[in-house]
C-alpha cells in the first residue's frame, strides 16, 4: 500500500508538471504577436514554468529578465545565478530569494544595489559575487521591427507615455487619482496623444476604463510572467517622446537609459499588505528611506520639458549604472 501510495504520488507529480508545461507555453505561443495595444489577452497572467533546477531561475523569467540579460552577457553568463526582479529603493533586499540554494552570483543594475547586496548581513550573501550589469531593457531586443514602429509613430504623432504606480497581487496602493489625472491632462498639452502603460492586474480591475474615458490609448507590456514583457516596453518608451509618472519604479531608469525625458509627478503613496503569506510589511526604516529616494526624484525629475539633464544622468547611473556588455 505504501508502494502504492509512492507511485500514486510521482504520477500526480508527472501529470501537475505537464499540465504545467502546457499552460505555460500554450501562452507563450499565443502571445508570441500579440502587441501592447491588445490588453485584454497581455492581462491574462500565467505561471511560470521551468524545468530547471537552477537557484532562482523561476523569479529570474519575472519580466523577461532572464532572457534580456542572456542576450547581454552571452557566453559570460552564469546561470547558476539569481536576476534581480526590478529596481528596489529603500535599501531592500528579497528575502523570499535568500531561501534559495545559494547562487554564484547575483545580477543587478548599478552600484546602489550592488553596496546594498554587498553590505547585507545575511548569511545566504556571503561568498556571492554581486555584479552590476546596467538596465536590463538596453540587452532585449524590439518586439516589433523599425518599419512597424514608424508607422506607430507617424500615426499617433508626438506621444506622451504614461506610468501610473500600480499594485501587486500582495499589495494594494492608495493615491489620489483625479489629482494625477489633472497632471496628465496638463502634460498632454504638449503632445498628439497620450499612452497610458498599464499594469496588468490594474487592467484586470477595470482601471484601463479610467484613462479610455479621458481619450487616451492604454498598452501594456504584458502579466510580469511574459518573457516578452521587456521586448514591447522597450518599443513602448522608444515611440514616446516624453514618460511621466507619479512614483519612482525601475521605469525611470529605463526611460533615461533609451535617451526619453521623463517627469515625476510627486503623490504621497500609502501601501497595504493584502497578502501577508506572501509579502512582509515595510518597516519604519524602509519607510523613510524610499520616502527620501522619492523627494529626492522629484527634484530631479520635476521638469515637463522633453530634455534629460546631468544631475538626471548621474543618478540614474548611480541607481540602474551602465551597460557594460553593449
């Protein structure tokens, strides 16, 4: 019987892993031309799936990640390696990744994370190379070609791309939305049209309604489990003449790194845990610290004028550093 018991659960096994694999890539496929402009199918999220045992390389496939930094480091790549989710401020550090088997060497973007990681206590940390690689999105290639990103842009003219701050599926974000929307409208003035690149989830609970009833046009790069996703947002910021947002994220330092002004409309943010198993709560500490990073964005980004200045190259070299495989 427990023989039984033993085959009955390596089968189940077997059988949840192919399931698995199907779903997975029967997205991957459909999806494989699906653009930024067909939300409805890039909001439709899908796990992850790998057969790999490598430490880490479920969370390194978030965003395209892994593939963007393969492309970049090429033969140099480890791939006994852990792939920074996105730009962390506050001085965080992913715990949930540190339960991994240890790694040889951990890839973020610039000297911030890279004396963040390094002066980290953590027992899982010591002996692990940390290198600073740049902004992933500068090793993906376009998803679509020039001749159809020129079409794009002679269609829609001088384009203003949109960020707003979005939740996840551990925490929800509470910010004054008219007064963004206010900001938006008098940014817009200058410009044909405006793209609003939403967050998948945000789609899902019917945001994208928000923006379309004010005239502009939403995209999405995808759920953060499509490994496209970084291929059509780096169309998305090239077609742009001008970013803006209202928090600072890891799209700032993609948007100055592919040569587009950015704004950074300043909102007080207020954050809730609701998914607790998952996510922890940002202490008093963080708290203050990522307060400070975002009064500190905002006197460096608080132009609307399309142009990128020194004091905004230096500190997003400092943050996303640069590419030193291109």
């Amino acid at each position: 019987m427990i023989i039984q018991k033993i085959k009955t659960t390596k089968l189940y096994y077997i059988l949840s892993i192919i399931k698995a694999g199907i779903y997975y890539y029967y997205y991957y496929l459909r999806n494989k031309k699906v653009s930024y402009f067909d939300y409805n199918q890039l909001s439709k999220s899908y796990p992850v799936f790998s057969l790999s045992r490598n430490p880490g390389v479920i969370g390194n496939k978030c965003y395209g990640n892994l593939w963007a930094v393969k492309n970049g480091l090429s033969s140099k790549f480890n791939k006994n390696c852990i792939i920074e989710h996105g730009l962390y401020f506050g001085e965080y550090v992913l715990l949930d990744d540190l339960k991994l088997k240890k790694p040889e060497v951990i890839y973020t973007y610039g000297n911030y994370r890279k004396n963040v990681l390094e002066n980290c206590d953590h027992e899982f940390l010591k002996g692990v190379r940390i290198e600073a690689i740049g902004p992933y999105i500068n090793y993906a290639s376009n998803f679509s070609n020039s001749k159809v990103l020129e079409k794009i842009k002679k269609k829609y003219g001088k384009i203003l791309l949109v960020f707003p701050t979005h939740a996840s599926p551990e925490v929800d974000l509470n910010y004054k939305e008219n007064d963004f929307f206010e900001k938006i409208g008098e940014v817009a003035k200058d410009y044909d049209k405006v793209f609003v690149s939403l967050f998948w989830l945000d789609i899902i609970k019917g945001k994208h309604l928000l923006y379309e009833k004010l005239g502009y046009k939403v995209v999405t790069a995808g759920s953060r489990n499509d490994p496209r996703f970084l291929n059509r947002l780096k169309d998305l910021i090239e077609i742009s003449t001008m970013t803006m947002s209202n928090d600072i994220g890891t799209h700032i330092g993609y948007c100055i790194s592919l040569n587009k002004p950015h704004y950074y409309f300043y909102q007080k943010i207020e954050t809730k845990i609701v998914q607790p198993v998952f996510c922890e709560d940002i202490d008093s500490n963080r708290k203050v610290l990522i307060e400070k990073e975002r009064t500190m964005f905002s006197e460096i980004f608080y132009s609307k004028n399309p142009m990128i200045t020194d004091d905004q190259m230096k500190l997003v070299e400092h943050y996303w550093g640069k590419n030193i495989y291109i």
